[in-house]
C-alpha cells in the first residue's frame, strides 16, 4: 500500500515537472559552437597554430555532442597537443597562402600565363584549406597529422558535397571579416562544428 502510494506521487510529480523545450538542445549546441569560436580565434593569434586550434575546437564539440564533459581546460589540453605537429601544417599553410598572393599579383601584373596560374594556385589553396579542416575534424591526441591530411585530402575528392559546405563556411567567415569583423570570431566554431558534421555524414555513408 505505502509502496503504491509512493509510485503515484511520483508519477504526480513527474506530470508537474516542466518538460525542457525541444529547442534547447540546439540552441545550447549553438550556443557552444559561438563560444568554441572565440577559444579558436584566441589560440589562432600566432597564426601558425590555426590547425591546432580547429583541431581542438572540433574535439571539444564532438565531446558536446556525446554529452561527454569537458570545458575551456579540456580545449587547452587538446590544443597543446595538438600543436606538437600541427604548428608545421599551419607554417606550409601560411607558405601557401603567401605562394598564391605571389601568383595573384603577377596575374594582376598581366605577366603572360599568370592568369591561369592564380587561378590554379587559388583552387590549390582552397582544397588545402578543406583538407585541413577535415583533418582538424577527426584529430585525436596521438594522430599524426601527415597521415590526417593525406586522408583528409582523399575525402576532399571523394566527397566533393562535403567539401563544397566547407568552402561555404569559409566564405561566410571572410564576409564577415569584411562587413563586420568581430563577427567572424564566433563564427569560426560554426565551421568547426560543419566540418565535424561533414566528416560524421561521410562515416556514416561508408
């Protein structure tokens, strides 16, 4: 009987209980996602640790979405490991990045060929640029990140839907830079979180 008695006031007071919204659970990834954008673009500033920092950002929301814990020194931990090689991919990134502005004024300079050259040099630059991403996407401690890319750059090519939401992502970052600049910062974590989702849809389809 008193056992009875206890199971209907808890179902009584299940009933009472606020049920949370279903827009909770987005939002507060949402939410996550700003804030891991800001924790990017502060351990972005030497430049040369960008993949480190993407790489730890994305780690941090995979943890998110496993509802796994982790926070701010969780994101350091990764970062500091993930600096270990990754310094040397953001070192030929920015060598890159330099290669194609070298390339793109002499296009602009109208030296023969150089058209074509810029643009070949651009879309090299792009595909870098989604490789890295997706590489930083599946990155654990340990992960060698010539082995990362090497991969990432085969599902760059062979996911080309994947990688084409990438480039929209970037391109949603430079606009923001360009219209409003502190808009960029926590929309980095957005890109983030794009390409953990591309690489999550591509593993599921294999």
């Amino acid at each position: 009987m008193i056992a009875s008695q206890s199971r209907a006031r808890d179902r009584a007071k299940a009933r009472r209980a606020p049920r949370e919204s279903v827009l909770a659970e987005p939002f507060a990834l949402f939410a996550e996602c700003l804030l891991t954008g800001v924790w990017i673009a502060v351990a972005s500033l030497p430049l040369v640790t960008v993949p480190a920092a993407f790489a730890a950002g994305a780690r941090h929301l995979r943890r998110r979405t496993a509802h796994v814990g982790g926070g701010r020194r969780e994101f350091a931990a990764d970062f500091r490991a993930a600096l270990r090689g990754g310094w040397r991919v953001g070192l030929a990134g920015w060598a890159g990045a330099g290669a194609v502005w070298v390339d793109v004024q002499a296009a602009r300079a109208g030296i023969p060929g150089g058209s074509l050259v810029g643009v070949v040099g651009l879309l090299a630059l792009i595909g870098g640029a989604v490789a890295g991403l997706r590489a930083a996407a599946v990155w654990e401690p340990g992960a060698a990140w010539r082995g990362l890319l090497a991969a990432a750059g085969r599902r760059t090519v062979l996911d080309p839907a994947g990688s084409f939401l990438l480039v929209g992502g970037m391109a949603v970052v430079v606009c923001s830079a360009v219209l409003v600049a502190p808009l960029a910062v926590p929309v980095l974590g957005a890109v983030a979180a794009a390409a953990v989702a591309v690489e999550e849809r591509h593993r599921r389809r294999r």
